[in-house]
C-alpha cells in the first residue's frame, strides 16, 4: 500500500522582497460552520464567542458570508445548532507582512487597506484580480486565504505586484 503524504499548496514557499514577506503558512484545520436557522447565538456560545458579524473576526472564526464561518481549529459537537464541514485541504494560506504588504494587495484588491480604513480584526470576502479569496487583517500582517486550485496563480500576482513595487523603492 503507497504512503500518502499530506503536502500544502505550495509546500511552504517564502519569499521577501523590499523587506516584505510572502509566506505560505499552516493555520491548521478550518472548518466551515453554517448555523442552522435561529441558531447563531446557541453556535457562538458553544464556541464561546459570539458569531462574527459581517467583515470581523470572533477569536478563531472568520465571517465568510451570510450565517456562515470559517472556523480556525476543532469545533466542539454542534450536533443540531449547525452544518459543520471540513475546508482543510481546499484552502491555501498566504501570509503578507512587511512595509508594502498594504500597497501590494492594494494593486490587486479594489478596496482601501491602510489601517484606517482596515483595521486588525477585519475579514472580508474580497477578488484578489480574478480570484476570490477571504482576506484578514492581523495585528501585522494580512492573510489571504485562496481556493487551493487557485495558489500558483494567487502567488504569482502577489509576487509581481511585489516585484513592482520593490523596483520603484530602488530607484
């Protein structure tokens, strides 16, 4: 029988350009949680945490539209209070930090995401140029989550958009 190896997208590439970083990362089981109806408030106090409301966070859960989430790590038996489904190996985490993570995405996302405008604790669906993706703000980082069919090319243009702009910081 062949041993089969678990393996991430992108089999934790890194790269760093003008003193900003581009990483896969591992953020562990995700877990989508749809609420059945009426039941979001009996989910988020099961979870200990209210539901997240639109475009936040709630600790590990991440709104991702609608009654629904994405939650990072093991849920506890929502046996009756929700639709609980493994998203683990359909996604591909992308961890951008550094002076032009903001500007980066900025070049490929059509939303303002200088601190004012989104701050840590925002989580937004969002396109990423063709793609969509699930896009976090951290304490000092972004995080793009992107379909895993869809790493190469989310690498790709985040690359580019950073090799553009670490060009133009030279000159």
């Amino acid at each position: 029988m062949a041993d089969l190896i678990a393996k991430s997208a992108l089999a934790g590439r890194s790269l760093t350009r003008a003193a900003t970083t581009l990483a896969e990362i591992d953020i562990g089981p995700l877990k989508s949680i749809a609420p059945f109806p009426g039941q979001a408030a009996a989910v988020g106090a099961a979870l200990g945490h209210g539901f997240p409301a639109p475009n936040t966070m709630s600790g590990p859960m991440l709104w991702t539209g609608r009654d629904q989430a994405l939650l990072r790590g093991m849920p506890p038996d929502l046996t009756g209070l929700a639709a609980v489904t493994d998203q683990t190996g359909g996604w591909c985490a992308l961890r951008l930090t550094g002076p032009l993570a903001a500007d980066a995405l900025m070049r490929l996302v059509p939303m303002d995401l200088r601190p004012n405008s989104f701050p840590p604790g925002t989580c937004v669906r969002a396109p990423l140029n063709h793609m969509s993706m699930i896009l976090l703000r951290e304490a000092d980082c972004f995080v793009s989550l992107v379909f895993r069919s869809m790493a190469e090319t989310a690498w790709h243009e985040l690359d580019s958009a950073l090799r553009g702009l670490a060009a133009r910081a030279a000159l």
